[in-house]
C-alpha cells in the first residue's frame, strides 16, 4: 500500500478539522466588527478609541505567531492547536462578567495572543500529511475555513447581537471552540511528513539523494530571499484589506451605505462566498499552470500579487461609488480576491523553506504580515475622527488602504522567484561541502 492510499482517509479528516479549527477562528476575528456598533453606543467610544480597542488584539498578536511558530520544529502540532484553542475561548470569559473598555482590551489581548500563531500552525500541521506537489488544493481548503468564519457565520453572529446582545456572541464563540477542542483531542494526528517534503519510497530510501535540497539554511537569508520578502509584502496587504473587512466593514455598510446591522451581516457573506469559490479556483488553475510547466514565480508568485492588485484597486473603487449593486459588488471583490495571496504565499515558502525549518519561518512570515493588524484599526479610526464628516473619513481611509494594497501587490510580482532562491541556497550548500571559502547568503547573489 503506498503512502498516498494509506493516509488519504486520515489526512481529509486531519484537513476537516483544521477547517473548522480556522473557522472558528476567523469568526472570532470577524465578530469584534459585527458589534461595533452596539459596542460603541454602549461603551460611549469614538471611532478612534473602538480602532485601538480593536488594535489590541494584535499587540501580541504577531509576537506570538513568532514565538509558537519556532516552537512548532520541536513541539508536535496536535497540542499546539489545541492550546491555542482552549485559551482563546477562555479569553472571553472576561467580557461575561463585566463589560468595560479595560476588559474588552484584556479580552481581545489575550485571544489575539492564542490565534496569532493558528494560521502558520495550522499550515505547518497539514503539510506533515501532503507533499509539495498536492498542497495546493488542501491550503486553499484551509483558506476557506477562514472564509466560513468570517463570513457564513456573520448573519447567525448577527442574530445573536440583535436577539441577545453582543455578550452573547462572544459566548457562543467560546463554547464552540471548546467543543473543537474536545474533537482535536479525538483526532488531531501528527502528519508522516515532519522531516521531509517528498512521498517516502516504498522502500523507506531517498528517492534522489543527489538532489538533496539543504536540510537548514541560514534564517536571515531565508527571510531576506526575493521570495520571502515578495511574499511577506503581498501578504501584509492583504491581512490589511482582512483587517478592514473584519474591523471596518460593517460599521462602513452601516454608516456610509445605510444598511441596517442585520443587512450588513448578511453583505458581509458575499465576500466570504467569494473566497470559497475564489481561493479553490485560483489554486486550480496555479497548479494547472504548474503542470504545464509554468514555473512557480508565475504560477503562483504573480498569480497571488495580481490577486492583491486587484482586490486593492477594487477597495479603492468601493469608496467612490454610490449604495447600491456596484458598491456590493466592489465589497465582494475587494474583500475575497486577496485571500488566494495566503494559500500562494505558504506553498511559496514550502519551496525554498527546509522542512526543519518550516514552522520556524512561517510564524516568521505571519509576525510580519499581520503587523498590519497592529496598525490598520488605529490609522482608519483616526482617519475618520478627524475627518470632516465620518462618511468623507470612511472613505478616505478605504481609499488609502486599496492604493496600499494595489502599490505592494505589483512590486511583490517582482520580487518573488523561488526557483532563483532554491538555486542559490543549493549552490551555497554544495561549496560548503567542498570546504570552500562561502560568502554569506545575500538576496541575488552567489
């Protein structure tokens, strides 16, 4: 029996529930936005005082994505998942007891410390279970997850804030990742995979010894590679258009377009819809161009900044148009394209990133990228305290956002070269064998 018939089954349940995992974990990330309006009114907060509340989340956000991602290479994922897990439903306890400014921050801290490192921990968790040439189809499955979360669930988180108040959503949340918990420990499994990326051969041998890729390699030039640095661009772009979608949007539809709360819960789901359907298809056709002997820059590098691109130019274009068909339209777009540019973005740093290494880097690249986090909520509350009208202050900071977005996606295209980045990193490996005098890695040289 090979490698693949054996695991399939396995594997798809492991993938299962990371999708839920992610789920659950986006929905949280979202329902901070969904209340926004009853949490002001209640709370008696400005625009630019809900904007740091909401940035708070990210304080340690990005730290603990470093931190817990370096922890992966030694500590098995299963326990990892499931500790981020239990303390971001147990972070929200504090709001059910007493709903104050000061517990809302201590509460989105602490839940923002336990999901920074989910997404990293969670791809590095799946790719235990699929080589290289089959990850793009589970990481998009993983993309989607976060979708559901943030979207498919938003009308029934709506619901809950009108029916019951916004404690009440935050309680739910809690006692649903619970209920995951109490699943992972029932099948979360460690992946076959864990020391290298390639299929065993039925033997148990290396299937090519001689192309061998460097089991470590020097972690400031892996993170100053044209790849990694394209990549962490791209990506920070686009969890600044997640941040807007997940802070920002609700209030905007609210505020700017006139819908009503439960309205803009049901809005929302169109970009998630989006996503689902966007982030598979796009995957598709990356490793249907990789198949056809398209390279990876192209097929997945250019693929995933074309993807920020347009989702900026299309949040740029939200802020010019009226209510109505167009400006739905524009949400959809702006807040479901970008997203392929995190499926991209892992299977690019699967290439040049040693398995070793992997989960290391990953939290790395998600400390970096989700800075953006950090500064997004702030900036376009300020944005719209001291603009003239809030509605000409929403759009200003939509506005700065999509340019953003448009700008970082086309010079991320080209930066990304993997295949350069591998034959570098290989060469260097090969004069260190030869007890050659080595210069050190630099981005573009030998």
């Amino acid at each position: 029996m090979t490698f693949e018939t054996r695991g399939t089954l396995r594997r798809w349940v492991i993938v299962a529930g990371l999708f839920l995992f992610l789920a659950i974990n986006f929905a949280d990330k979202a329902l901070i936005g969904l209340a926004a309006e009853p949490i002001m009114r209640e709370l008696h907060l400005t625009h630019s005082q809900f904007g740091r509340i909401a940035a708070s989340f990210f304080t340690f956000f990005s730290i603990s994505a470093l931190v817990v991602g370096l922890l992966a290479n030694r500590v098995k994922t299963r326990w990892l998942l499931l500790a981020m897990a239990v303390t971001w439903s147990i972070s929200q306890l504090p709001l059910l007891l007493y709903a104050a400014p000061a517990t809302l921050v201590l509460s989105r801290v602490l839940q923002g410390a336990s999901e920074g490192p989910a997404y990293p921990v969670a791809v590095h968790a799946l790719y235990k279970w699929f080589p290289d040439r089959e990850r793009a189809l589970p990481s998009a499955v993983l993309t989607v997850g976060a979708s559901f979360g943030a979207g498919f669930i938003a009308p029934l988180i709506t619901w809950v804030i009108v029916s019951f108040g916004w404690r009440a959503a935050f309680e739910m949340l809690a006692l649903v990742g619970m209920v995951w918990s109490v699943l992972w420990l029932w099948i979360g499994k460690e992946g076959p995979l864990g020391t290298s990326d390639e299929t065993p051969a039925a033997d148990g041998t290396d299937p090519d010894p001689a192309s061998r890729y460097p089991a470590r390699i020097p972690l400031g030039a892996l993170l100053l590679s044209r790849t990694c640095v394209g990549s962490n661009l791209a990506g920070f772009a686009a969890y600044v258009i997640l941040t807007v979608a997940t802070v920002w949007l609700p209030s905007y539809l609210v505020r700017v377009a006139g819908y009503s709360l439960t309205q803009a819960g049901w809005i929302v789901v169109l970009p998630a819809f989006g996503q689902m359907v966007a982030s598979p298809l796009l995957s598709a056709w990356s490793q249907r161009l990789m198949a056809r002997g398209v390279s990876s820059r192209h097929a997945r590098g250019t693929l995933g900044a074309a993807a920020v691109v347009a989702a900026g130019a299309a949040l740029t274009l939200m802020a010019a148009v009226p209510p109505g068909p167009l400006l739905i339209v524009a949400v959809t777009l702006a807040f479901s394209l970008a997203s392929f540019t995190f499926v991209s973005g892992v299977t690019l740093a699967g290439e040049i990133v040693p398995p070793a290494q992997r989960g290391g880097v990953l939290g790395i690249n998600i400390c970096i990228t989700t800075l953006a986090g950090l500064v997004t909520p702030a900036a376009i509350g300020l944005m719209i305290d001291r603009a003239a009208t809030q509605i000409e202050g929403y759009r200003m900071g939509m506005t700065a956002m999509g340019t953003f977005a448009l700008a970082a996606g086309l010079v991320a295209a080209v930066l990304i070269d993997p295949q350069a980045d591998r034959r570098r990193f290989m060469a260097h490996a090969q004069l260190r064998e030869e007890n050659c005098v080595v210069p050190p890695l630099v981005a573009g040289k030998r």
